[in-house]
C-alpha cells in the first residue's frame, strides 16, 4: 500500500491546523507557501476533510481553517481513509489461499493500527531521537 500526495498533504495540512489550535483560522495560501505546496491542490483536499467534520471553514478577510476538535482526538487514520479509501494492500476478497488471505489481514490490521494509534498531537509533538541508522557498506 501506498499513501498517495492525497493523504500525505493532507496530514500536512491537518498538522498545520494542529499547530495553529485554539488561535484563530488559518489560510489554506498560508500552508501552501510554508510547505511549497499547490494552494488548488490543497483546496482540493480541503473539502473532504471539512464535508467529514473534520475541519470548519471560517469566512471573511481574516478566514481560513481550524480544526473541529482537539488534536488529541483527530488520528492520522482517520485523515488517510477520507482522502485516500479504505486501508488494504490488496484486494484479499478474492484470496483463494487462506494463508496468504490471513497475511493481507494482518498486514492490514497493523498498517491500521499503527494510523489509529497516531494522532495529529503526536504528530507535530513528535522529536527525532537523534538515532540514525545509518549503514557503512565496505567494497
């Protein structure tokens, strides 16, 4: 599976709103510039995410998003299934095998677990460690 620029910016666009709780809208043009994204592109998945109650639309010259709950109640799960669909590698309903049908189960139910275990709080509170792995190959 793979997450398209769908849900990769708009986790952006809903981590950016999780920095800016609780102070007033933000401007899709203002996440756009600070991200070197598309500002119709982001419009584009701004819809979604309000029509699912996600994010409200404030009106007029000082207008923009805000989140519709706290950052802490929002899971990076529930943003990549409403831009991008269902969480699945494949289509295993049409798995004959039951080994490999029971593989595509777990692989899924831990893809989802692991985006329901995540919330935007945790995303933009997140702190590299400062572990790399970095690997020295020798010829």
């Amino acid at each position: 599976m793979k997450i398209s620029t769908k849900g990769r910016y708009g986790l952006t666009i809903m981590m950016e709103l999780s920095n800016k709780f609780g102070e007033g809208p933000t401007s899709l043009k203002s996440i756009a510039e600070r991200n070197n994204l598309s500002e119709h592109y982001l419009e584009q998945l701004i819809a979604p995410l309000r029509n699912a109650g996600l994010v409200k639309s404030i009106r007029g010259a000082y207008g923009g998003y805000i989140l519709s709950k706290e950052p802490e109640s929002i899971t990076s799960g529930d943003v990549i299934r409403i831009l991008e669909g269902p969480i699945s590698p494949v289509d295993f309903t049409e798995e004959d095998d039951p080994a490999k049908r029971d593989l595509w189960l777990r692989i899924r139910d831990s893809i989802a677990e692991v985006l329901d275990s995540t919330t935007l709080a945790d995303l933009i509170s997140y702190k590299e460690n400062g572990e790399i792995d970095s690997y020295m190959f020798y010829i």
